[in-house]
C-alpha cells in the first residue's frame, strides 16, 4: 500500500513540474535545426508537452513531442552553395537572409493553418523558445501567446543582438560573426567590421523588422515593436562556450550552452568501423558541411586536395556527392551521407579538414579532434579565426588551396604535439559544473517557474548616459570654472600686489 502511495505521489508530481513548451524555427538552415531539434527531444523526454514549429519534420513518432510541419505549406528552400570564397558571394546571402528571409518566413509562419489555431484557441504555453537569426517575427506571435521567451542561437552574436540585450561590442577585439580576424585583427579587419557592424544593424533595423512588423500587423493589431519584444527575451542561449571562443561580457541573462546538441556516439556502421579500425596511421576526415555541395570544388582545388592526402600514410574519409572521386584514389573511402558525431568519437580519426562551421567545430573540440579550417561565408570565418586562437587547429584559405599549403597544414595538426594540446583543450571544454543540456533545460524551466526581466541595464540606458557624455560634460564644465576662477584670482591677486608696489614706489 505505501508503494502505491508513494508511486501516486511521484506521478502527481511530474504532472505539477510539466511544462507546455512551444518552440519556433522558422528558418528554412538544416544545419541550425540540428542543434535544436536535440534540445526539444530532450525536453520531451524529459516529461514536458512540447510543441515544435519548423521545416523539418522529426520522422520517428516520439511521446509528448508534437510538429507543426511548416513545409507541408511551402517548400523548403534549402541553401546549398557551391564552394567557392568572396565578399559578393557573403554579402548577397546576408542581403536575401535579411530582406527576403525574414519577411517570406514570417508570411509562411503566420499563414499556418496549424499556427493559426495556436492563438485562435488561445492555446496556453508556460514558455516559448524562439530562434534569435533572421527574423523576429515569431517574438510577435509569442507575444500573442502571452508566455515568457527563451531565445536560442546555433552560433555567437550577431550583429543586431549586441544592442539590444546590452551586450558591449568592439571591432578592436570582440569576434564578427561574419569575418575573420579574431580577437586580434589588423586595422583594415577592423575598418570592414565597422562597417559590416553598422551595415547589418541597419539592415535589420530599418528595413527586415519593418516588412516583418507590417506582417504581423496584419493578424494582430496590439503587438509593439519587435525589436521591444526582443529586448525583453528572459534569457539567450548562447551556441558558444570559452574555451573555444575567448572570454567575453554578457549580461547575466545569456548562457553559454554551446556543446548541446552533441549526443553520444553510435557504433559505426560496418564498413565505416572496419575501413577505420585497419587503419594502420588513423584517418584523416574531410566534409564541408550540408549547406555545400562538396562536388562544386573547383578542379584544381580538388586535385590538390587528393594530391596532399594521397602523400600522408593516413587513411581518408571524405563527404563526397558522387560515387567516386576522379583517380579513384585507394586511400580515400567516398559517401554521400556520414554519421559525423559518431566518425569524430572515433579514437583513431587524427584530423578533421572542414569548412568549420560552428556545430563540426564544438564537434571537433569535444572528441579532441584537430581541424584543418577552410572557410567559406556565414559564421565559418570567425568560428575558424576562434579554432586557431584557441589552439583547435589551423586555417586555410580557399584561394590558397594548393597542394603543398595543404600537405603543410595537415603535417602541422598531425603533429603528436599539436594533437596533445588538442586532448587537454577538449578535457578543458567537457569540465563543466552541468552539462550544456542540462543548463540549456534548467534556464528554460527557471524562465517558465519566474516570469519576471533579467535583462542588462544596459541595454536601456540612452548613448549618452553609456557613454557618460553628460557626467564628462559637467565635469570639463567644473574644470573650466575652476580654471578660470584660479586664473582670475591669479590675476586679481597680481593686480593688487602690482598696485602695492606701486605705492611703495611713490611714498
């Protein structure tokens, strides 16, 4: 009998502790998905009722996990870029992230039938997660749904989060989420990310939330401004951590969660675990991602790729569109599809050549791999810039992709030195009080328990008052007056000592 009551006891108090979790990505970028989708697994395997708003529908059915399939409405436009490098190539994908993106996703999201009936039936969540990339859009319909917000990233900052949630930002030494010169750049990295940094803001500011506000008007007729409602987000988490990234300032309300998405390695497929395991020197792992098709490489670059390799005793795995590469070279196994995380935990793959996209590279520091950063646009440049500064591996750029740059580079990273400081980074970075999910789901659940505003002054204080234009004004006034006074009295006491000596004179 007292186990029964003990059991019912336990059942009455994981319905109390459920929460309805709303979460919304409407970003049409895989690879951003795929630090999510874990996450919201996890919070439903956890017990809570979670809903999930996206493109990407999860196949498998899974209790108390619900989809609201965006793309059964409209197809997904998937980036899938030829691998080339320029600055026209970064600038027009930003350029159709922000005015195109945003706007299109947000019609797209808010014309949902199934979206729709969220607000229609006054559907009640007591916390919302929402993507914090191109759009804020959906900080309008969480507003609708009354519920306090979690924002989530698959990267650092960009350029228009710093403001408003109160976050410093200097070209002289903080990261650009789209350009590289880390934390130390030259005068002309620092010039462009000046100019990129107020670019982008602006952008954003005046031109993507007003053609998404003018959306949003047309379904609710109350929601104030959507850069308000992204201020007022309780907490960001953050897809970076330290160790790979530097230290930084953030408000108490941003977490650094990076790391999350990571799961526990799988045995590899057969051929996989067999082609590895005879490895007599390791393997050396190539893949550029699934937002570039790796079958785009110019063929000069990809000859000076298979050149390299094919002069190291490694074995090489290599992420490949066709069935076979041009030479059929026999130390390279091809495959359309790779289970990356699982090839990484793998203690014989000594190097991971990648494009260094921020989910590879939290990959790559975890399993203590060492990378080889080529990359491309989006994030790449800076995540590669923290990876070499970190002592995660070295850079490569794509104009430089010659057969004896790249045999140098991978010489260096295969090194037992360079690979031993590898080991201790990555003992560094899984040294945490609480794993990165466990913190990602506690400061969601605090959000939900305590609706109140945790974010940063700062980001409420006027430019003047931040930059202490007015305390400095007052203070060059005081000097002024005082060195005035002095000099007055200065002279006054002259004048009188001048006219005393002239009376002496006289008498």
């Amino acid at each position: 009998m007292l186990i029964v009551i003990t059991l019912l006891l336990c059942a009455g108090l994981n319905s109390v502790q459920s929460l309805d979790i709303l979460g919304v990505f409407p970003a049409q970028v895989r690879s951003h998905f795929f630090a999510f989708q874990p996450f919201m697994q996890e919070l439903a395997k956890r017990g809570h009722n979670v809903t999930v708003i996206s493109y990407y529908a999860d196949k498998k059915p899974r209790d108390n996990y619900h989809v609201i399939d965006l793309s059964e409405n409209a197809p997904v436009s998937e980036v899938n870029l030829p691998i080339t490098r320029s600055a026209i190539k970064t600038f027009f994908i930003m350029s159709i992230f922000h005015v195109m993106g945003g706007p299109y996703g947000c019609r797209i999201l808010l014309t949902d039938e199934n979206v729709q009936n969220l607000w229609i039936t006054q559907r009640k969540f007591d916390v919302i997660i929402v993507e914090q990339f191109d759009s804020d859009c959906a900080l309008g319909l969480a507003y609708k749904l009354g519920a306090p917000v979690v924002g989530v990233t698959s990267h650092m900052l960009l350029p228009w989060h710093y403001n408003r949630l109160g976050v410093p930002y200097n070209p002289s030494y903080v990261l650009f989420d789209f350009l590289e010169g880390g934390t130390k750049p030259t005068f002309f990295q620092r010039l462009q990310r000046a100019y990129w940094y107020s670019h982008f803001y602006f952008v954003n500011k005046y031109i993507t939330q007003r053609l998404e506000q003018s959306i949003v008007a047309e379904f609710f007729d109350d929601v104030p401004s959507l850069e308000e409602l992204g201020a007022n987000i309780k907490f960001l988490l953050l897809y970076q951590n330290f160790i790979l990234s530097g230290s930084s300032l953030l408000p108490s309300n941003i977490k650094e969660v990076g790391g999350y998405h990571i799961k526990e390695p799988k045995p590899l497929p057969d051929d996989f675990q067999k082609y590895i395991d005879e490895s007599e020197h390791g393997v050396i792992y190539i893949s550029f991602g699934s937002n570039m098709r790796t079958s785009t490489l110019p063929q000069t670059k990809l000859e000076s790729i298979i050149a390299a390799v094919q002069e190291l005793p490694q074995r090489v795995i290599f992420k490949w569109e066709r069935k076979t590469l041009p030479g059929n070279p026999k130390n390279i196994y091809v495959s359309k599809w790779l289970p990356q995380n699982d090839i990484l935990a793998h203690p014989k793959i000594l190097a991971f050549f990648s494009h260094c996209g921020l989910l590879g590279a939290t990959e790559a520091i975890h399993y203590g791999v060492p990378l080889l950063c080529m990359p491309i646009f989006g994030d790449q440049p800076s995540n590669a810039a923290a990876a070499e500064e970190a002592g995660l591996g070295v850079q490569i750029d794509f104009n430089d992709l010659t057969k004896d740059n790249i045999l140098k580079k991978l010489k260096t990273i295969l090194d037992p030195q360079f690979r031993a400081r590898v080991k201790l980074l990555s003992k560094a970075w899984r040294d945490r009080p609480v794993s990165p999910m466990d913190s990602a789901i506690f400061w969601t659940e605090f959000a939900a328990r305590h609706n109140f505003t945790y974010k940063s002054r700062s980001a409420e204080v006027p430019l003047y008052q931040y930059l202490c234009l007015d305390a400095y004004a007052v203070l060059l006034l005081i000097l002024m007056i005082s060195v005035f006074s002095i000099k007055c009295l200065v002279s006054l006491v002259l004048n009188r000592l001048k006219v005393g000596n002239m009376k002496s004179k006289r008498e």
